[in-house]
C-alpha cells in the first residue's frame, strides 16, 4: 500500500518537481491546486516524466467547507507538503490582505484538519526571507527573524509561528519548515519548469526572457552594494535539488527519526552568487551576450544572503547535486521549449 501525500500548490513551480520526485521514491501523490498561478498542462508533463498522473483537485484552499470535505473524503492521509500561497514581494505591499488570506487562513485550515487525525506530517514552505540580512554570513538556523521587509515575508514568518505553537500542544502533528534560498533552472527532461504569469518577479526567469527576446533588457538594481561586484548576492539552488529535500524532510517525519516534533531546515547551497555573477554564468551556457542595465536600488533588498546547509547536510542526509551553471542550462533550455 502506497503512502498518500497531499501537496498543496502541487502544479505550481517548486510544488510540480516535489510531486515528480515523491512519485519517483514510491509515494502517491495527491494535488491540490486553485490554478491561480499554474496551469492544468502540467500534470501531463508529471505523467511524462514519471509514467504516473497524480490526483487532482481544483480546490480554493480559502473555502474552509472545501478544506473540510477535503480531508473527510480522504482518511488515509499520511501528510501534507504545503507550498499553495501567493509570492510575489512587490504585490504583497500593495495587496496585503490578499496575502496575509490566502497564506494564513489556508494554513490554519489544514492545520485544523490534520489536528483530528491520529498522527499527521507536515512540512511547510517557508523563506530564507524571514532572516532578512543577516548578521552573519553564511546563515544558521539559529539567526535571529528579523521584522519582515514586506507582507509576503511576514506570511512566512507567521506561518512558521502558527506551525511551531500548534506543534507544542498537538503530540500526533509533527512537522518540518524548510527556508529555501533561491530556487531556479527546471527538471533536465524539460517537460516541467518555471512559468512566471506575467512579468517575471525573480531574476532568472528574466534573464532567459530577455535572453530569448521576450524582453528587451535585464535591469540590475544597483550596483552600489558592498559586495565584490557592487550588486547583490543570493543562493540560487537547483529547484531538482530542492525537490529532494522535500523527499529527505517528509521521510524524516514518517520515521519518527525527528527529536522535536517541530524543526527547521535552510535548504541552499551554502554558495552566495552576484547578480553580475549569474549574468555571466548565463551567457557562458547560452553563449551569447545578455542585453542589461543598471539602475536604481530596489526597495527591500538585502545586501547578501546565503545559507549554512550543515544542518540539512547532517540532520536530512541531503546534500545540493547540481550547480548554478546547471541549473541555468535547465533554464535556458525551459525558455528556449516554452517559446
């Protein structure tokens, strides 16, 4: 009997490689999916790559009735990956209360659920935003949160808030919060990737868009930093990768392997990058010359963060496969595909 997992936001970037490598370790996979920021399409692209299509509901996590006929239609739930939430900073700060709803209220639902259950896991997409810039580089688990730079980082910072209080009163909820850096690139068959609704909010989808000729110019904001190049610095890990840890995390869980009934992970790949550092990288693996200029800082960027992956490298057994100049390949492959 296979072991059922829900993944919420399952059809959307980060959650379709999850449900692409669970699949691959033996789990069945149920997704739920409001298509607000995903497409139908790429449950055949999982169908492709793993031979098997996985449940789908097209379900508003918002609707708590639809959460709760949900989880009393399904009784054989051994947990829930939760990714489904909006992401975008910039829209976070001119629709706050799209946000704190939509990545609030969806979580406590579930939550509520999983509380009836007998035993339930339960791992929550959270941000390496929460650290705002850090004190110290490479970033520990145990930096301090600092005040989130927007509505969106606040919804990661409550979020992980609400999972650790309700862990400290619920023994049969145990659960896992992983801080991703900066995930990017696609899965090598190039069947699924990144498909940014709209103009792109991170770098790289904007760097293969203007590279193929969908936009005229990459702007780089700023280049005043105090870092080598005088522009920012991020971990930019393999989105592969991270579905993997995905897999570590849930499998930690099942096992009861877990001393807290709650903990937290930062899932990077302990190497910080320049924005002028991934351009160059790009044009050495598209071999041609990138269109960018530089212009004004942009509010609410760190000067520089990158993660400390001992724990995850120790506590999980994971450890990042690929490199930038892969998953920049992967990318720039998905761009040239989709186009």
């Amino acid at each position: 009997m296979k072991q059922k997992i829900v993944v919420t936001g399952g059809l959307g970037f980060i959650g379709s490689h999850v449900v692409v490598e669970l699949q691959n370790e033996g789990f069945e996979v149920i997704i739920i999916d409001n298509l607000s920021n995903s497409s139908e399409d790429v449950l055949e692209g999982i169908k492709a790559i793993t031979g098997v299509q996985p449940l789908f509901e097209k379900l508003d996590l918002r609707d708590k009735s639809l959460v709760v006929d949900f989880f009393s239609r399904h009784h054989d739930i051994m947990g829930v990956i939760h990714f489904a939430a909006s992401k975008a900073v910039g829209e976070s700060v001119k629709l706050p209360l799209l946000y704190y709803e939509n990545n609030l209220n969806t979580l406590i639902y579930i939550l509520q659920e999983l509380q009836k259950k007998e035993s339930s896991n339960f791992i929550f997409s959270s941000s390496c935003t929460v650290y705002g810039q850090a004190d110290t580089l490479p970033i520990t688990e145990a930096a301090p949160i600092k005040e989130a730079e927007s509505p969106y980082g606040n919804t990661k910072q409550i979020g992980e808030e609400i999972i650790h209080d309700t862990c400290k009163v619920l023994e049969n909820l145990k659960a896992i919060a992983l801080r991703y850096f900066n995930p990017i690139g696609a899965h090598d068959s190039v069947i699924i990737g990144e498909l940014p609704i709209g103009t792109p909010q991170n770098l790289v989808p904007f760097i293969t868009q203007t590279g193929i000729g969908l936009r005229e110019e990459l702007s780089v904001f700023g280049d005043d930093y105090p870092t080598e190049d005088g522009t920012c610095i991020r971990d930019y890990i393999h989105v592969v990768d991270l579905a993997k840890a995905h897999v570590a995390a849930l499998k930690r869980l099942i096992s009861g392997d877990n001393a807290d009934n709650y903990e937290v992970f930062n899932i990077g790949t302990g190497k910080g990058s320049s924005v002028l550092e991934v351009i160059s990288a790009f044009e050495a693996v598209s071999n041609q010359k990138l269109n960018y200029k530089i212009v004004e800082r942009r509010e609410g960027d760190v000067i520089a963060a990158y993660a400390d992956t001992t724990k995850a490298n120790n506590v999980l057994g994971w450890k990042p496969k690929l490199d930038l100049m892969d998953a920049l390949s992967s990318a720039w492959k998905w761009e040239q595909r989709i186009k």
